[in-house]
C-alpha cells in the first residue's frame, strides 16, 4: 500500500510538474486568453481601446508619418442642443468633424488613465475597419488584380473548396449575403464572434476558423445577413490574389497616401493574418482623413487613391435588406431615411465615420459605449450625425 500510495504521489506531483511547464510556456497566450476575458469590462475598456497591441499580436504597418497630413483649423462649431449629453452617454472618447477638408470640431472627450496626448492615441477600429478593405477591394478590381465581382471566392482561395463559402462569389461576401451561418452575439460567450477573439488570443488561425465552417442557412446571394466572417473571406481572397498580406497592401494603396499622424497597426493571428474584420488601429484624426477621402469622391488632397465610380457603386445600398432594416452596400452602412451621399463605416462600441457627401462632412467617432446594442442607440447616434452635418449647411 505504501509503494502505491508513493508512486500515485508522484504521479501527482508529475502533473503538477507538467501543468507548470505549460503554464510557464504558454504565459503570453493565457495572459491575452485573460485579456480577451476583460476587454470590455467597464474599468478597463477606455484604456484597453487604446493599447490593443500590447494584448494581441499585430503587424505595423510600414506608413511615413514624416510628412503628416494635419487637416486645417476651420472656425470651431456650435454643436446642436444635446451633444454634451449625448457624448456622456454614449461614451465618446474621440470626435473629429470636417467639412470639406477643414476641421470644425475636434476633442476627445473621455480618456484613459495617463493618456497624456489623446490625439495621437491609435484606437481600435473595429468594424470600421470593413470599410477600408471595400476601398482596397476597389482598387484590385479596378487595376484588374480582381477583375470580376462575380466570381467565386473559391477562384482565389481554393481552401474554401467543400465548406459553407463553396458557390459564394465576391460580390455575396462584399454584401454580407453568403449564407453562412455565423453567431454575431457579442454577448454570448459561445458565439462565433467571440470564438474568433480567442483565436486571436492564442494565436491560432482565423483561416482556419473559416475552413472550418460547413453550414448555411440560405443560398449564397439571396439573403443578407450580418456576419463578419465574410469580411475575413474578402481578405483571403485578397491574399489568393495578390500573393501580399492585407497590412502592406492597405498601407501602400490607401493609407500611405493619406499622410497618417501615427503608425497604424493592424491585430493577427498567430500565424501574421491580418484581422480585417475589425483589427486596424488609427488615430481618430486619421479615420477622418480617410473618411474626407471617401466623401471627396476617392481623391486625397490631389492624390487619386480609388475611383468615384467605386465609391458610389460601394456605397449605395445594394444588398438585399429589407425596409425596415439600414442599407447595406460593398461593406458599408446606409441608414434608413438617408439621401444620396449618406452613409457609414460603423463597429461595436461606438466606432463610427459618418459621411454626408453633399455637405461635405465627414464625422468621425471613436467610442467605448457598453451600451451599444441598447434599443435605439444606433438611431440616436445617427440622429447626432445628421444634426451635426445640418447645422454646417
């Protein structure tokens, strides 16, 4: 009895030994597994936004920030009744406002502990981020890198060959209509979205992720339905087109030219691929250079960086929502009552680049709502946006 309760002991004391090892090993991927765990938590969230790459692998991206484009000083607007509470509530601790080029409002509002110079912080995008690949989409497709919308991701990627992306084509992932089956509860601990954060913390593989999914609710490019996952397949084939990764590739053809403030980084995997769902990190400023851009109809202060005909193709509501739901474009939101010209870039927590082609005014808005998903706070925050640009008629 006495042999065997010593070699249960060591055992025991063996697994002990190994689970140490592990543990000691694998310190940095169950220290980010932990972050992920605490990322939105309501004392840690403003600060979290702001250092995304000190939690997750990331790739910067090789942008000159020698010459920074700094945007104009325009005479500082009135805001409407209500944008102080409005800010409050919603969390905002970025906002740039610029019409035609010119900044009538810039501040940033709520800030994290020993975040000295707000301004040049790089936030977290989001989904914010879909909109910028839409550009860069444009642009392969119209240097000819990709020249036909209809044709299937499996052209481009040929892993995707037997799993639920198998007769998708390019066009149906741009507008969110593949079909596939994908949890977006942010709230759900199970989900697929939060599945993908994990895999992201332990550096596994979001191509993989992808490979792995099998099931469909509908045929691809009859249904829309919001699932990020459709995103990443734009990137994949990207890559399958080009032979580059995402990071270069933006920060050459879209990025670069806008003349940056920051070095922007973008969050990966384990294996160096680009979160292009919601990974790019900018400062606020510089979502609003990218979004005077896109309202100056794909040029940048003299510099052609996308065609106006993408930029109105991608941003009129194409995809097939129904009435009661916001338009949907190539990766860009069209909310319900909008004119021509009216549309956005959105992502959780409050990310937003509002863009009233028309007026001229570009909104940009990084925020840590908790309350995002709350019954009638995406109104409200367009609401704001239409009032602001109004009031600069």
């Amino acid at each position: 009895m006495k042999i065997f309760l010593k070699w249960v002991l060591r055992g025991i004391l063996l697994c002990v030994a190994l689970i140490a090892i592990v543990v000691v090993l694998q310190r940095e991927k169950l220290g980010n597994l932990m972050a992920v765990n605490s990322l939105f938590s309501e004392d840690r969230i403003v600060e979290n936004f702001t250092q995304m790459d000190t939690m997750f692998e990331a790739a910067v991206m090789t942008t000159d920030t020698s010459a920074p484009n700094e945007l104009a000083l325009g005479v500082r607007m009135d805001m409407p009744a209500g944008f102080s509470t409005w800010v409050n509530d919603r969390a905002v601790t970025g906002i740039v406002v610029l019409q035609n080029g010119v900044i009538r409002y810039e501040d940033y509002p709520l800030t994290a502990e020993g975040e000295d110079d707000p301004a040049s912080s790089r936030r977290i995008s989001w989904s914010v981020a879909k909109s910028f690949l839409s550009i860069l989409t444009g642009i392969l497709h119209e240097d000819g890198t990709i020249p036909d919308l209809d044709a299937l991701v499996t052209q481009y990627e040929p892993s995707l060959s037997n799993t639920a992306y198998d007769g998708a084509t390019i066009r149906d992932v741009l507008q969110m209509s593949s079909g596939v089956e994908f949890d977006e509860d942010y709230l759900d601990f199970w989900s697929d979205i939060n599945k993908m954060g994990r895999i992201l913390a332990l550096g596994q593989s979001m191509d993989g992720f992808a490979e792995g999914l099998d099931t469909t609710f509908a045929p691809a490019g009859q249904q829309w339905q919001y699932v990020s996952i459709d995103t990443h397949i734009i990137g994949m084939v990207i890559r399958g087109a080009t032979g580059r990764s995402i990071p270069d590739l933006l920060s050459e053809k879209v990025i670069a030219p806008l003349r940056p403030t920051s070095t922007p980084y973008y969050l990966t995997d384990g294996y160096g691929v680009a979160f292009v769902l919601g990974g790019l990190n900018l400062t606020t400023h510089d979502y609003a250079l990218f979004g005077h851009m896109v309202a100056n109809g794909g040029i940048s202060f003299g510099t052609r960086i996308v065609s106006e005909e993408w930029i109105i193709e991608s941003t009129t509501p194409s995809a097939n929502t129904t009435p009661d739901q916001y338009g949907y474009g190539y990766q860009w939101w069209v909310p319900i009552g909008a004119t021509e010209g009216q549309f956005m870039a959105r992502g959780i927590y409050g990310q937003y680049i509002y863009i009233d082609r028309p007026r001229g005014v570009v909104i940009a808005v990084n925020g840590a709502d908790r309350e995002f998903r709350n019954e009638g706070v995406a109104d409200s925050n367009v609401d704001m946006f239409r009032q602001i640009a109004e009031s600069l008629d």
